[in-house]
C-alpha cells in the first residue's frame, strides 16, 4: 500500500539527541500504552470500564502529544512520527514474548510495560543537563490531567486490577506470575535499547549522581544501577495492585 | 467479574427525553468509533498512520465527552454510562454482521456506520426544540479539532481509503461492496432503534418540516424520509472516497 505522506518537519536544533531519543522512547510507549488500554476498553466487561479506560488510553496520547511538540513545536502526525521513527520496531519482540488473549493479563501488561517505560524515561531525563531536558523532566512528571488525577493513564487499570485480584486469588496469583514474566521482558528490552543507543547509556551514570545513588561509578555500574532502580519501582507498583512482584 | 463501581450522578431534568436518546446514541457511536479508529491503529501499516487514526480515536472521544457534559454536567465515566446505558448493546448484531479481518475494511465500516449515526443524530436533532436541542446541534455541527481541520475523527481514515483505493482497482471494488453491505447494516440499525425508541420516531416528522423536506406528512412517510435522506448521505461519502456507492 502507499505508505502515509508525510511533510517535512524538522527537530528543533537545540534538543540535544539523548534528550531527543528519551522523547522518542517516552512518546512510542504512550502511543504504545494508549492501543493497549483501547484494545481493553473495546472489549470491557461493563460500560463504565470501558468508558474509564478509553479515557485513560486518551490521557496516554495527550501526553505523548505534549512530547512530541517539546521537540517538533507544531510538527503533528509528522513530527510524531519522525521522534518514534528510531523505536518503531522496538516493541515488537516484546509484543509476542507477552502476547495474551486474557483480558486482564493485556491490562497487567500494559500497566508493567508502561509502568517501567515511564521509570526508564525519567531516571533517564534526570541524567540530562539544560533548557529541553528540564522541560521533558516537566512534562514526565506532570500528573495526568482527568477525573482520576494525579495517577495518570493507568489509573483507571490499576483501579481494575486491584478489584480483580481482590475478587479472585486463583487470578491474583496468575496475574501475579504474568506481571513477573512482562517485567522480566520489560527489563530485557531496557537492556537491549541501552546497548543500541549509547547516548541513553550515557545519561545513567549522571542520572545516578542527580538522583544521589551512592558508589555508582563508571558506565557498567550504571546500568546495572539503573535496571535495579526499575525493578525496585516494579515491585513498588505490584504492590499497589497487592499482586505479589 | 465485580462490575464497575458508579457513583450516583443525574440527568439534567431540562433536557427532554428524546434529545437525551439522541445524546446516548451519539455519544455511544463516538465511542465505537473511537474502538473501531483506535483498533486500525494499532495494526497500522507505518508509524504516520498508526500516529494519524490515534489522533481521530482521540477527537471522536472528545466529541463523545463534549455530548455527555451537555446533559450529565460533571458526570464523567459515570455520567458517560448512564447515558449511553439504553444502547449498551444497540451496536453488537451490527458488529457481529460487519465483523471483518481486514485492514482497510475495518476502517470503512468505522466511516460508514460513523457517518451514518452521525447523520442520524444530526437529522432528529433538527425536529426537537428547545435550549437543550440547540446546544446538542452545535456539538454535533461542531467542526472537530485537530489538524485535520474541519473533517473530524474520519478525516485521517477517509484519507487513507482515498489512497488505497487509487491505488488498487481491484481493493476499490472490494470496498465498494463492503461499504454496501455495512450500509445496509446501518440502515437496519436504524430501523430497529427506531422501532426500539418511539420518542426518537416522534422527532422524524418535525426534522423534515426544520429541514424543508416537501411532502412528508405522518410518522411512517417521516421515518421513509429519514432513512432515504441516511442513504442519499452515504452515497455522497461513497463519492467523497471515490467508491461507488
């Protein structure tokens, strides 16, 4: 098929690229994180949860929108896809190492994979320096605009799965056990970007100084420093569910 | 599973009932089309696109906030579920009649059945009276946000089936006879909720008389009126796609 026409649009200059590439990273798990949480709204077993997540998937583009326009002011459709162009095959070995036909494991999935998304992105833009990284810090932690506050797009699955779990201790420990399979998956694929992108390997030593880690020095330290601070907020974030981590 | 928890929210009492079923379907249908538009996103075939019928998921659920905020002020999901609740399952025989596997197919029913509802809508909002009535035909006349302009959540999907079908005699026919059979699922759609909502009948007539249609006198040559004005409109949006209708 003819692929979309896109005009030119250019990435405003003073962005530095690891700041750039954190947007890119940020901006495709949102668009990533709002089909997820559509696909569950679609098929939703009520009408209010389907109505809570559809307005959930839409918090998750409203703030990828206000990624991109950090980078691309007023590039649209194409400035969008020119900041994810580097990731958009990025996600497709996780995909189908944590396909699930089950409802609640696509919601669990979504709230882990997005949920340390988020972490990586934020201990990462901690790491950068100036105007552009200080202004993406701004927008990654910016509570999500919409009735449930400050918890964000996952609020509303999070809110689900709880009551799931809470219900059904024979689902609680199968989410459970799938929550600790997407994380594992989620933390591969975290390893696997910092080994194509140095410029985001680059960011973990200072990211670690920034957000006063003791004893973290050298790039390999970092790293590993960095992958324990996002299992660290996993285990945090299952715990919340109360699904063992 | 436990049923989403809803807190107790009211139908503004000045609005009449039927313009409060025009509001539910309109309403019910952005939020399908905001399934439908959201779903062909996530299976897009490049990342403009994907980005592109995302944006349209997004606007379609704006407009279905827009709706539901005119009658359930400050309801939100539970307000969105009290009004769309008459048509909880309006949409399943049609969506099981127009289930598809294919890409572009899924899109055009989204056009198709979108459009339809949305004419739909827009004519019975015509034959009612009152500030409520008049408020509801200024959002569903509304030219939606977005940088598409004017043309609404479709405009990103009508685009992509122009392309398509340029580009593909064969996919053209194929989508020709596609969008009449899922026409004539709309229509029979509209015949039952009509049979189903006597109050949404009792506007056909009036909506011909705001409308100057000559010659309709008595509900029966109403509803004749309304579904031939429903067909004449989607062979204009046939034309508009460049497939004959």
């Amino acid at each position: 098929m003819s692929s979309h026409p896109v005009p030119d649009v250019v990435v405003d200059p003073s962005v530095p690229p690891a700041v750039l590439e954190v947007v890119g990273i940020a901006a495709y798990t949102e668009l990533a994180e709002f089909g997820l949480l559509a696909a569950r709204s679609v098929d939703a077993p009520d009408l209010a949860t389907r109505q809570a997540l559809a307005d959930g998937a839409e918090r998750a583009l409203e703030r990828q929108h206000d990624l991109v326009e950090l980078v691309v002011p007023g590039g649209g459709v194409a400035g969008a896809a020119l900041v994810m162009g580097p990731f958009e095959h990025a996600l497709v070995e996780f995909d189908t190492r944590t396909a699930t036909e089950d409802w609640a494991e696509g919601l669990l999935k979504g709230v882990v994979g997005h949920g340390v998304a988020q972490d990586l992105c934020r201990t990462l833009a901690a790491g950068a320096t100036g105007g552009p990284a200080r202004r993406l810090r701004e927008v990654l932690d910016r509570p999500a605009p919409g009735p449930v506050g400050a918890a964000g797009a996952d609020a509303e699955a999070l809110a689900v799965l709880v009551r799931l779990g809470a219900a059904d201790d024979v689902l609680a420990s199968r989410l459970a056990l799938w929550g600790r399979r997407v994380v594992g998956e989620s933390l591969n694929l975290v390893t696997s970007l910092l080994d194509d992108h140095p410029a985001l390997t680059d960011l973990s030593e200072p990211a670690a100084r920034a957000l006063d880690a003791d004893g973290v020095v050298g790039r390999d330290a970092a790293r590993h420093w960095l992958v324990a601070r996002l299992t660290a907020e996993h285990t945090r974030r299952m715990d919340r569910l109360r699904l063992a981590a």
